[in-house]
C-alpha cells in the first residue's frame, strides 16, 4: 500500500479562500489524481477560479520569473511575463510529488485585448515537474470550454475552440498559444452560399489553425466559405487564398487598401491596427443573368479583396470574360451579348461603381452588326444599359438594304426569372430597293 503525506494550506485573502494541497505518494509508479480541491462543476465556475487566481497573485505580488524547487515552497505562485504591452502569467496553485515526479496543477487567466472585458482561461493537471528542478519538457494548459467574442462594431465573432486551443509554457512561464477557431460574420454582412450559388442558412467563417508567441501578432491563413454581400445579391464569392489580421504589428504581405476605404486606422496612419481578413485570391462568380446558353456562370479571378466589421472592400476589374462567339444568347432570351469589359467596386459592403461593357446583335441582324452597350447595377440588382450603334445594320426583310439608327435609339433590359429580357426601341432611317419601282430606292 502506497504511503501518502499531505499537506494542506488555506489562504483567505479579500474574502477569497484559496485552498492548496500537496500529496506526496511513495510509489514512483502510482497512477496520480487531480489533487485541487476546489475543482468546479461548471465552466463559469471554472473559468472564475481561474481569473481569481490571478487576482490573488497580484494582490499579494507572488510572482516568480522562472520555475524550480526553490519556488515551489510556498503556493499558489505566478510565472509572469511580459511582451510587447501584455501580460502573461502561468500561476501554479498545488503540486502532487513522488520519488521521482511532481505533477503540478496549473492555469492562466488571458485579458484578451480585443475587448478589454473578455478574459480567456486556461487550466492544466498532473503536469510532470523532476525532481531535479524543471518541467519535463513544455507544458500544455487548455482552453476551459469554447469561446465566443464579439469584436468591436458587433459584426465579427471571435471563436476559440476548447482543448484545441492552449497554451505552451515551460520553466521561464509562457512560450506561445496554439489556436484553433475562426471568425463568424454577422449575416447583416454577408450570407452563407453553397457551390452553386444558392443562399443557405448559417454564418459565413474564417477558420483557422495556428500557433502564435504573441497575441499583438496574431496573423493566420485562413479557409473561408462561400459568400455573397448582404446588399449584392448575385455575385459570389469563393477565396483560395486569405489572411486573418489580428496583429497591431503587422499586416499581410501584399494587402493594398483600396481607394475610398472608410477605415479610422487608414485615416489616422494606423494601417497595422486593422482588423479583418484579407482574401488575396478570390474567384467571384457573376449573377446568373451573365450565364451562357449552356447554364455555365462566367467568373473571374480576383487578388485583394478585404473584408471586415464593415463588410467586403475592394475593386473587381476585368476584360472579354463573354466572348461573343460562345453561345452566351441563352441569358438574353436569344439576342447574343458579349462582355468585353467589367468595373466593380464595393466600399464597407455597397456597391459604389459598376461598368458593364459589350456587344448586343438584335434578332433581325447579322452577327457581324453589332450595338454596344454600356451598362451598371444597383445595390437592389436593377440594370440599366444604354446602348449605341456601330454600324449600319443589315435587315434581310423586304429586300431592304441597310438600316441606320439614330443616337436616340436605345435597349431596356429588365430581369425576369434570373434572365435577362431585353427590350428595343430603335430610331433611324431604313433605306428600301424597291426595285420595280422605276428602279429607284425608297426611304
């Protein structure tokens, strides 16, 4: 039968009583238990433990900067460490000794600086600490339950999953965090789309993996879902390539801001204080009215696009993405269309500038005779096209010759059940060959 030594010490300090115990056990190879006596029954419980650990610690300035025998006399003590502007402290409460092992209980309390009032803890037991004065290489403390923080302007969740996320430390206190979690943005920002493009239910998430050494430097690629913009129905978006910014030290390699960006950290020359993720590439799917006869959507590969608690910023430009030669008539109930050229802009989730150029060939021409249109869209998906002839326009009805139309003409289109329906209102003049006539054209 093991012999088993305990010692107990009870600390009441401002009303909060700390309880801690040694057990020291004979048997070397004796299965050790989580000796805390004050374990809790719920997470808030736990998590407040934890927090008035480090009250306790702070209050009575029982901090050490490294870990070994000497300072395990006398418990609960803190390893404290300080980089950059923050604080991290390892506080050890109670510590479970055999001949040739102790196992110390452990936790950390986390201000998280993104909200000044959320503060992240972190437990750990039975972690091995010789006998010859040092942990058995790093140690692990574990997020106590999963996390959801709301970050400033209320249009970001940060979540941190339990166990997942922890913290590395070893005898000199804190080493690093390894995070596992994401961010989840307010649908009254963006919308959850499937691979077709079909809106679903749910959050759009920038999910990540990644160990850091320092919260004021936390940057981490990042898998994002399909999305569209709240005020843009239509176009989707599918990043390859993003970046989570969380670091006040640093942004992403290669982000540029765009133009009109309504962010106070731009304003105030503060650019490494954004937050948000930056999409380096991104595939963006145009709204089903550009699809081809063949019901394949046109898209286009896009580099620096941002998103944040404002919602998607940046600029999409392209050329010829519709070629007029591949059977793009089935999205204009049958008049053939090209685009040849594509302006895109949103700022904090609108819609600030589109362009939509190319060809239209009315049902009564040639394809070699052409009308070219320039069009935009609204935030609520209306178009608006103007259009303007090339050339003379060839009709093959009566015998007629050519038709030219007048700058008054012109083309609505309007959407119905995902297509585009095109309207035409010409003005011109049409010169006829009469032929029996005196032989002699008409006009």
């Amino acid at each position: 039968m093991n012999k088993k030594t305990w010692i107990i010490l009870i600390i009441t300090v401002a009303g909060f009583t700390q309880k801690l115990t040694a057990q020291v056990i004979d048997d070397p190879n004796a299965v050790v238990e989580n000796t805390t006596s004050d374990v809790a029954t719920s997470l808030e419980a736990q998590r407040q433990d934890i927090h008035n650990q480090l009250d306790f610690l702070k209050e009575n300035n029982r901090f050490t900067e490294f870990l070994d025998l000497t300072t395990i006399i006398d418990f609960p003590v803190g390893i404290k460490k300080t980089i950059g502007n923050l604080e991290y402290v390892i506080a050890i409460d109670s510590i479970v000794m055999t001949p040739t092992y102790a196992y110390l209980n452990a936790s950390m309390s986390f201000n998280n600086p993104e909200t000044g009032d959320t503060k992240l803890a972190f437990r750990g037991t039975n972690i091995r600490f010789t006998s010859q004065g040092g942990l058995s290489g790093d140690a692990r403390l574990e997020l106590v339950g999963d996390y959801s923080i709301q970050m400033p302007g209320g249009k970001m969740d940060l979540v941190l999953k339990g166990q997942d996320t922890y913290v590395v430390w070893d005898c000199d206190g804190f080493k690093g965090f390894g995070l596992l979690g994401g961010i989840n943005f307010s649908r009254d920002l963006l919308i959850p789309v499937s691979e077709a493009g079909e809106d679903i239910e749910g959050l759009v998430s920038a999910n990540f993996s990644v160990s850091i050494n320092d919260w004021n430097d936390f940057i981490a690629s990042v898998t994002v879902t399909p999305f569209r913009p709240t005020k843009a129905p239509g176009f989707t978006f599918y990043a390859s390539d993003a970046i989570f910014d969380l670091s006040d030290l640093r942004n992403p390699l290669d982000i540029e801001f765009p133009r009109n960006y309504a962010s106070p950290f731009i304003a105030t020359g503060s650019q490494n204080l954004w937050r948000g993720v930056f999409l380096r590439s991104v595939r963006v799917n145009l709204p089903s009215e550009f699809k081809s006869e063949e019901g394949v959507k046109p898209y286009m590969e896009v580099q620096n696009l941002l998103v944040d608690e404002t919602g998607i910023s940046g600029e999409i430009n392209g050329q010829y993405i519709i070629p007029l030669d591949q059977g793009s008539s089935g999205s204009m109930s049958g008049w053939p269309f090209s685009l040849d050229k594509l302006e895109i802009s949103f700022v904090s989730n609108k819609l600030q500038h589109s362009l939509f150029q190319g060809q239209i060939v009315l049902p009564v021409t040639s394809e070699q005779s052409t009308l070219a249109y320039s069009a935009f869209v609204d935030h609520q998906n209306n178009y608006f096209f103007n259009v303007q002839p090339t050339d003379s326009l060839e009709f093959d009805l009566w015998r007629a010759g050519s038709v030219t139309l007048y700058e008054s003409s012109y083309i609505h289109v309007y959407i119905r059940n995902g297509r585009f329906v095109p309207e035409a209102m010409l003005n011109g003049a049409m010169s006829i060959n009469a032929g029996g006539i005196g032989g002699e054209d008409v006009k």
